[in-house]
C-alpha cells in the first residue's frame, strides 16, 4: 500500500466521483481509478460500490475511510514537525472551499496570505459544505468555509456575510408561480442539491417550517447546473440571491416573491486549533478582507 493511494481513496470519498477526485490531486481520471484498484487489492476489501448519481462506501470502506484521515492528518503534522526541527517555518494550512470562489474571496484571501505570510503553503481543497465541517472535525482540514448555523460545540466561527437564497422556477411558469402557494410550490417538481449541500439544508429547513415535502426530481451537487437545469425547465430550485438575480435578468428564470432564507457564512476551525499559528493567521487575514 501507498501513500499516494491513501490521498486518492479520501480524495474519492469526498468528491464521491472519480473525476472530480483526479481533478482535485490533478491526476487523470483512469490514474485515480487504478490507484484505487491497487488499494482494494492491496486490503482485500471493496472500498466503494456504484449507485445512480456516483459512487458510495461501502460499509467496509466507511470504517476504513476515517483511519485514512486520521493517517494523512499525523503525516501532515510529521513533516510540519520535521521542517520545525530543520529550522523551516514553512507552515501549511488545508483550506476548505465550497461553491463560488469569487463570491466567498478566496482570491483575495490567499494574495493576502502570499504577501503577509510568503512562508506559509495554503492547500485548497473543494467540497460541500457539509463536508467541510465533517472534514475539519475529523482533522482532514484545517480551516474552511461553511454556509448555515453551526451545531458543533467544537468548532468555533467568524460570521463573515449572511446570504439570501431565493427560490427560483423556469421562466415558463411565471403565470403558474404568480398564484402558487406552499402547497403548490411543494407538489411542483424540483433540482434539489446533495445532503451535504447548504441550499438543499436550507430547503429542507423552509419546507418544514410550511409543513410540506418538495417533489424531488434530481440531485446536482454544481450551482452552475442547478440553474441550468432550472433553466431548462426541469423545476424548481433554491439559488444564491446573486446568482437568482442574474438568471433573471438573462430572462431564462423568474423569482418566486414569496420564497427566501437567510443564511451565515462562516469561517470554521477547530475550537482546540483556533490558536494555531497558521489558523490564527488565516483568521486574522479573513476578518480583514471582510471588515
């Protein structure tokens, strides 16, 4: 067993799709998939199983998956221990990022990061919120960005925006959408994102509170897709203020007036970490950027 099989497992695991996993480590496709073999071979288990819309764990695969973030985690600390030891102040830092880079400034944040801190080595890693959170608690990340309230007494926030979600339909149902209320909205077909998604816990929030249960017709984990299919006329969705906007304007989506939610975006580490130089330095530059 390798270790580079080790990164592509979690790499697959978290993006629950080969491609985008071979993306992420900047490997091809085919590359990923027979490290993965390799690694199955290796243990003798079966470490995923295909389902429509990707691939999951399997139970085997679940229980070993969190040993492997636990192993990459103590490597990461090793060499950081190493290069103090050899006098390197060379600190690295795991980022996690989800959705619109622009939107949440991590341009401006690693810039800021390169000037003030030339010695620190900043990993930018994408995935869905949920996974953020999941990934920072299990020591896999170092820091990140989450959407919606947090839950977790161990892990310590800066609110950095609050962010509107707006529901959204094909711009050939105005006149349907202009006389529907919850129930209707709800018995209407929708895009709706995975679990793990801010928008899809958002809606799931709002459906309850109307005490009604959405009509699902697909799962898309891209915003991007999301209003394209919405677009398309596939259904209804939940999009960022923003974006809902701009689909708008280009005349292929129509705002549903009587839908919104409010959410928090946050800026998420490890309440035991927070103190960390690294940590503590990307917070500071974060707050500055979003003063």
């Amino acid at each position: 067993m390798e270790l580079y099989q080790l990164r592509a497992f979690v790499a697959v695991a978290r993006q629950g799709n080969f491609t985008r996993a071979a993306e992420e480590l900047h490997l091809s496709q085919p590359t990923i998939s027979g490290q993965i073999k390799a690694l199955e071979e290796a243990l003798g288990v079966l470490l995923f199983e295909r389902k429509v819309g990707g691939i999951v764990l399997t139970p085997a695969g679940t229980e070993l998956h969190a040993r492997a973030g636990k192993i990459l985690a103590e490597i990461h600390d090793f060499v950081n221990h190493a290069d103090r030891l050899a006098g390197r102040a060379k600190a690295k830092i795991r980022l996690g990022v989800s959705g619109d880079a622009k939107t949440y400034r991590v341009g401006k944040l690693l810039e800021a990061a390169r000037v003030q801190y030339p010695e620190m080595e900043v990993e930018v890693h994408n995935g869905l919120s949920g996974w953020i959170m999941n990934a920072i608690r299990q020591d896999e990340l170092d820091c990140g960005y989450f959407v919606g309230a947090i839950e977790h007494p161990d892990v310590v926030s800066t609110v950095l925006d609050v962010l509107t979600y707006r529901i959204v339909a094909p711009a050939a149902w105005a006149e349907q959408m202009a006389n529907a209320g919850w129930n209707e909205i709800g018995a209407m077909p929708w895009v709706l994102t995975p679990e793990l998604a801010a928008p899809r816990r958002i809606a799931i929030s709002m459906f309850r509170e109307h005490g009604i249960e959405p009509t699902q017709v697909t799962i898309v984990d891209r915003e991007s897709t999301v209003a394209h299919l919405v677009s398309s006329g596939v259904g209804l969705a939940l999009l960022r203020e923003k974006l809902a906007q701009e689909t708008v304007l280009s005349e292929e989506v129509v705002l549903w007036e009587n839908g919104a939610a409010l959410a928090d975006l946050s800026f998420i580490c490890l309440d035991k970490r927070k103190d960390d130089p690294a940590i503590a330095a990307m917070t500071r530059i974060i707050r500055t950027i979003w003063a």
